[in-house]
C-alpha cells in the first residue's frame, strides 16, 4: 500500500512539476522546494523496508551519484571557457563516466 500511495505522490508532483515548466513561474524553485520532501518520503520508505546494510549502501551510492553530477555540471561550465559547447558536454561526459568508474572501484 505504501509503494502505490508513493507512487501516486510521486506522480503528482511530477504532474505538478511539468505544469510549472509552462507557466510563468520559476520552475526551479518549485523542483528545489518539491526535493527535500520527496527526498524524505523516500528516505522513510527505505528505512522501513531495507535491513540496515542495504540502507547504508544506497545511501553511499546516492551520494556518489549526486557528487558526480556535480562534477558533470561543472565540468562543463569550465570547459566552455576553453572549449566550443558540444566540445564542453563530450569531455564533461568523459570525465563524469571516469569519475564514477573510479569511484566505484574506489568505495568497492
């Protein structure tokens, strides 16, 4: 019961997120208000369905994953400095796959 009733949420709020994107008003602002909530929706349904190792382990690799986007995003905003754009995304891209290759064997 739990996953439909997340699953419903969830699909609001991307409902409510694309309504957004076609309106006048700042769509970013309302993604960042609308992730801290999902984030701890999210976080209470793992804690209540995961044995504690797992738990730990998704929570490692959510942050690896939100690190390298990171690294993705700014990447690419140096490398424009330097580079044409599609230039900036292809080696942005590059060093992101080596930035989680390596951190994958890094943490394994």
């Amino acid at each position: 019961m739990g996953y439909v009733i997340q699953f419903i949420i969830g699909g609001t709020v991307m409902m409510l997120a694309a309504m957004l994107s076609k309106s006048k008003f700042l769509f970013l602002s309302g993604i960042i208000t609308l992730l801290p909530i999902m984030t701890l929706m999210n976080l209470n349904l793992q804690v209540h369905n995961m044995t504690p190792k797992a738990f730990h382990i998704t929570q490692r690799n959510g942050i690896v994953g939100a690190v390298g986007m990171v690294v993705l995003v700014v990447g690419i905003y140096l490398l424009t400095n330097w580079f044409k754009p599609g230039q900036s995304v292809l080696i942005g891209c590059a060093v992101y796959i080596l930035f989680m290759v390596g951190s994958k064997f890094l943490i394994a």
